[in-house]
C-alpha cells in the first residue's frame, strides 16, 4: 500500500488496509462471512428501495446509464451493512462513499509523480489532494455522532444492567474484533477502506453481468425460473442463494471473460526468495500473475465465447463442485486472486450480486439502448466494464413472484 500513501491525510482507509493486525480480515471472514445468512434479508430490503429509486417503476421503456446507477444501487445496500439503517440513506455519505475512490486513486496518481521525500509537503498543495483531505473530513462529521451515540446507548445498557443492543452492522463488528484483540483503529478510515474494497469492484461486475443477460435473454428467463424455486421453498436464506447454481454460474462466466483487472496478486516481497526453478527475487521486487488461463483454449472450450451455462456444468463433475462456485478460487479463474491472501469479502459480494439480480430479473425486463458502447475501458492492467453502457428498462407487468414478500 506504499503507492497509496497511507501515512497521508486523506488516504487514511489505504493505511487501514495496510494494518498488520488484519482488522479487516477479522471482521469480514470472522463475522461478514459467517453471517451472511444475518444480513440477507436486510440486504434484500434495501435492494427494493435502491432500484426504486435509480430504475423506478415505470412499466414504460425508458433509459439509464448501468455504471452511475448501479453504483448507487450498489452503495445504498452495501452500506446498510457496513453502517446500519442509520446512515445506509444518508445522502451524503452516499456521495461520499461513491466519489472516494475514484478520486483516491486520481490523487495517489498524481502524488506519485513526485520524489517520495517531497510528498509530504506538496500534497497540502495539490487540488485532488485537498479534495480527498475534504471528504475524509465530511465522512467524520457523519460517521462520528453514530458511532458516539452507540456507545453512549451500550454503557446506559451496562449501567442499567439491561441487555445491550446488537446492531448487526460492520461499525458493530469492527468494534468489537478490535476490542477484543486490543486494537486500535480509526473507524472512518475503516468505512472509507470498506468503501474502496467493495463497492466499485461489485458495481464492476453488476454491470457486466447486466450486459451479457442483455446480449444472452433466453438466460434471463432460466434465471428466473430458477430464483422462483428457489426463494418459493426456501425464502432469503443462506441456502436458497446457494442453490441459485445457473445464476452462480451466470455470474462466474462473466467475471471470467472480463475480470475486472488483467493482472491478479500482485505482490512485493518482503525479503530475498529463491524460487524452485532457481530465480532469485529480491527484496522489494514486484510481482504479479497474468490471468491468461481464464481464456485458454486448453482450459476452456470455446474461450471467448460467454456460456451461462458453463461453470453449471462443471459443477456437475465428480470433484469439480467446489471449485465450480462464483466464490471460489483457482489458478484457472483468478477475478478474486487465488490463495491465503484471496478476496476475503468475495462471499458477500457473491451474495450481495446475488440478492440484486433476484430483484432486478424478477422486477424488470431490460434490453441494451440501440448503438450503445458496451465494450471495457482497459487502462493498463485495469479492465473496467463500459462507463457509458446503456440500457432501456421498464417494470414488468407479470411477476411470478413477489420477492418483497418471501
């Protein structure tokens, strides 16, 4: 996270990242992960406000640009968990936790271009620097009185010997893994990290899954059957998503064909390593894996070519169930790295993409805007899904399902 300069006012969530005492890991495989089957049916509450607000509920076509507005869908339901009910509709937060990221890693580009004894003084003078010194000041102002009110309510609690109110959201979570592992920790850099790692990354792969329905509909249709089974005998649980095996697949197949970087696990290493074919890499050298695999024509049939049906049938091969999953990791599939050091919140995003293309497929028909760019936006290893993709949409008349009520 050196390139990210942490020690920096403003890019305080990269030096989260960078915390050796692995907050973040704690907190998202110890509690995000081990209960998802908590926070799926707040997700999907807040699913059905997000798209009524960005797609509406017109039953006439009209259009909408996938990236901004997924990102907003994306932004109010992830921050119903990482916040809680109280900030997940703030407005301003929102606008926050949307824009930091980008202009983080605007600003790290452009603090890079000077020496690195220099970048602790021209960063006070630098536009982009001073607009993310800005929105870390802002995320204090809303984040701060929540957080003070909450504590204030759990030492009331403890005085009053009456049982103290669990609020099932990250800022709970983070509390109470630092608590008691001793930790000291700054919660909004801790948000704004959450932030960088989550909601840009899952929009990315929305929006291409989005695209490639939109281009494969006989798969929405299979999608839907599917998700009315499932959420019919089993609801919002862990399990029915689980179960969802073609839309898991659907999703995976995406992420193959157009990961969101071209380069996974990129690493420095610490200390001079000696490899078995006898390479020696020295300490401070840089590596990454390409993803080549992921479009081999020796590991997959037909490479380029987008099956929602792929990964289903792999999964359907003695021993290749598990390695067939959206969530995880291989070195032929290689979105969310591979190893100790994989995604560690790749099974809510999984979830979370989940839940969304349940609303979406069973609220709405959607086709691509004639003529529009639906092609990626590569930037060096970066391999964002079109910024400009549009789409028409309207609300669909039949619903076989009402999965606001399941």
């Amino acid at each position: 996270m050196q390139d990210f300069h942490g020690d920096i006012p403003g890019f305080e969530a990269m030096s989260e990242f960078a915390n050796d005492n692995l907050l973040l890991d704690a907190v998202v495989r110890k509690q995000l992960t081990k209960y998802l089957s908590r926070v799926t049916e707040p997700l999907s509450a807040e699913t059905t406000h997000a798209l009524s607000v960005n797609f509406g509920d017109s039953p006439e076509w009209h259009e909408v640009t996938l990236k901004s507005t997924l990102l907003d869908v994306i932004a109010r339901i992830s921050s119903r968990v990482f916040l809680g009910t109280q900030l997940c509709r703030n407005e301003e937060w929102l606008s926050i936790t949307k824009a930091y990221t980008i202009n983080l890693f605007v600003a790290a580009v452009k603090l890079r271009m000077y020496p690195r004894p220099l970048r602790k003084l021209v960063h006070w003078f630098i536009p982009e620097c001073k607009k993310l010194r800005g929105q870390f000041d802002e995320s204090r102002r809303v984040i701060h009185p929540v957080i003070a009110a909450r504590r204030e309510t759990r030492r009331a609690a403890l005085a009053a010997g009456e049982k103290v109110p669990y609020f099932n959201d990250a800022l709970d979570w983070v509390d109470e893994e630092s608590s008691a592992k001793g930790i000291k920790y700054d919660p909004v850099g801790f948000q704004l990290m959450l932030s960088v790692a989550a909601i840009h990354t899952t929009t990315d792969l929305l929006v291409q899954v989005m695209i490639d329905l939109a281009q494969h509909p006989e798969f929405m249709e299979l999608a839907r059957e599917e998700i009315v089974r499932e959420l019919r005998d089993g609801g919002w649980k862990k399990a029915s998503l689980y179960n969802m095996k073609l839309l898991d697949s659907i999703v995976k197949e995406s992420q193959r064909l157009k990961p969101i970087s071209l380069a996974a696990m990129r690493r420095r290493a610490v200390k001079d390593i000696k490899l078995s074919t006898g390479l020696v890499l020295k300490k401070g050298t840089r590596t990454i894996v390409d993803i080549y695999r992921m479009r081999d024509p020796e590991v997959y049939d037909n490479p380029d070519e987008w099956d929602g049906y792929r990964f289903l049938k792999l999964r359907a091969l003695p021993g290749k169930d598990n390695m067939a999953q959206l969530v995880a990791t291989h070195r032929d599939h290689l979105a969310f790295g591979h190893g100790i050091y994989a995604c560690p919140g790749r099974s809510f995003a999984a979830n979370e993409i989940k839940v969304a293309l349940c609303h979406i497929l069973m609220k709405y028909d959607w086709i691509l805007a004639p003529g529009t760019d639906t092609q990626p936006m590569v930037i060096g290893a970066s391999n964002s899904s079109s910024p400009t993709a549009k789409i028409l949409i309207k609300k669909r008349e039949k619903i076989e399902l009402d999965v606001d009520s399941v």
